[in-house]
C-alpha cells in the first residue's frame, strides 16, 4: 500500500480514508504517529516540524481536513486521535504490549485501571503521570521505557511537550508512539468529548472553548488559520 503525504504548510499529512486505512498502512511501521490539527499546523516549525515530516502526521482537526480538501484530496476522512488509539488496542490488546504516560495521577491510574476492565488480557508493562519535573524523573522514564521495550507508547501531555518526548524516547526505543493531549481526560470522563453533532459539522475546537474558557488565548491560532486557508497559504 502506497500512501503520499500532503504538505500542508510545513508539515506533511497523509490523506488517510478511514481509521482502518491507517492501522493497515502502519501495522509494519514503527513510527510516531500524530495527529494533525489547525493548532499544530500552525505551529509546528523547526525540530517539531522535522519530527513531524519524519514520521505519520495524520488529519485529526477539521481544519487540517478541509486544508487537505483545498488541497485536491477530497477522499480523505478525519481520525480523531482519541479514537485510533482506542482502536488500535482493541485491535492488538491480546498480542501486543503497552506503555501510557500523562495527564495526573488520578487520571492515569483510572484509565489503566479502565482499560483491564474492558480487556483483562492487556499487556500494560508501564505507566506514569505526564509532570515529569526533574531530569532523575525523565531518566527514570527513557531506562524503563527502554527495559520494558513496549509496541506502542501512548503520550498524552499537550502539544509540543509530548512530541518532543516520543522523539527523545524513539531514539532509545523504537516502536509506535501516538500523541494524544487530553485522551485519557476524555477516556475516563473526566472531561466531556462534543456532542457528536457539534463533532460532524466541525466545530468540536469551538466546544472546547466554551466549555474551557481559559483556553480563550490558544484559540488565536485558529483565526490565523482562517486568514492563511483563505489567502491559499497553507
């Protein structure tokens, strides 16, 4: 299967039809794979960038979608990262290995103790917290990461803080890493996804903002998404 990216910007995004596409298309490859938003169009330059084009970026935002539609890619579909995940391990639950980082405490430990629930022959050889304050605190994580040797590492810390680190731990261990920002939030009910009509017509980043209002200054970059996408500048 052959799959070319789409430079959007600087990043390249791979035109993806479905979230199974995706699983196929990856099964052999052990790369980051990162979902692509408005956002982190926007601002992905430099090294963010570099890992980006390096690996699997793939159209999670409506944004980066329609980016892709002006760009002749008309068959492509959206994959929620907060979906692929889920997917991936009710694909390889029972054969594959696991390693979770972020968000709290409490939030980490409920989404592990979830996840057995729902598939008691999970292999999760690891799992912590997204404050990583000290560098003894990373340490810890790039030796146990590299002992345990996981298929996939799930990295939930926000934009760019968790792609920098799947490109650090990638360096000592290679296997499938996904960025997920606030996933296990939404996993474990801790924060409400939109309503799935508010999701089709687009507009989930707007539900977000108005139920996060303190969010108020990173919606800047979606107006300066607006103007580039109307002045064909992405």
């Amino acid at each position: 299967m052959k799959i070319t990216p789409v430079k959007v910007r600087n990043v390249n995004v791979y035109p993806f039809q479905n979230i199974g596409e995706l699983m196929d298309y990856t099964a052999d490859k052990k790369k980051l794979l990162l979902s692509l938003n408005a956002e982190i169009i926007m601002r992905a330059e430099g090294k963010i960038a570099d890992i980006i084009n390096s690996n699997i970026g793939y159209a999670d935002g409506y944004g980066a979608v329609k980016a892709m539609y002006h760009k002749g890619e008309k068959t492509l579909k959206r994959i929620p990262g907060c979906e692929l995940w889920l997917e991936l391990i009710k694909r390889y639950h029972s054969a594959k290995t696991f390693y979770l980082i972020g968000s709290t405490e409490d939030t980490i430990c409920a989404t592990v103790k979830k996840l057995k629930e729902l598939y008691p022959d999970i292999n999760i050889v690891g799992y912590r917290n997204g404050f990583i304050k000290q560098v003894s605190d990373k340490d810890a994580l790039l030796s146990d990461v590299k002992e345990k040797k996981p298929d996939f590492v799930f990295v939930a810390m926000g934009f760019p803080i968790q792609e920098l680190l799947m490109n650090e731990l990638y360096q000592i261990h290679a296997a499938t890493y996904l960025n997920l920002g606030g996933s296990f939030d939404v996993f474990t009910g801790k924060v409400s996804r939109a309503p799935k009509w508010i999701q089709n017509i687009g507009m989930e980043w707007f539900y977000r903002f108005i139920t996060h209002p303190s969010r108020y200054k990173r919606q800047v970059v979606y107006l300066q998404f607006l103007c580039a996408y109307c002045g064909n500048r992405l």
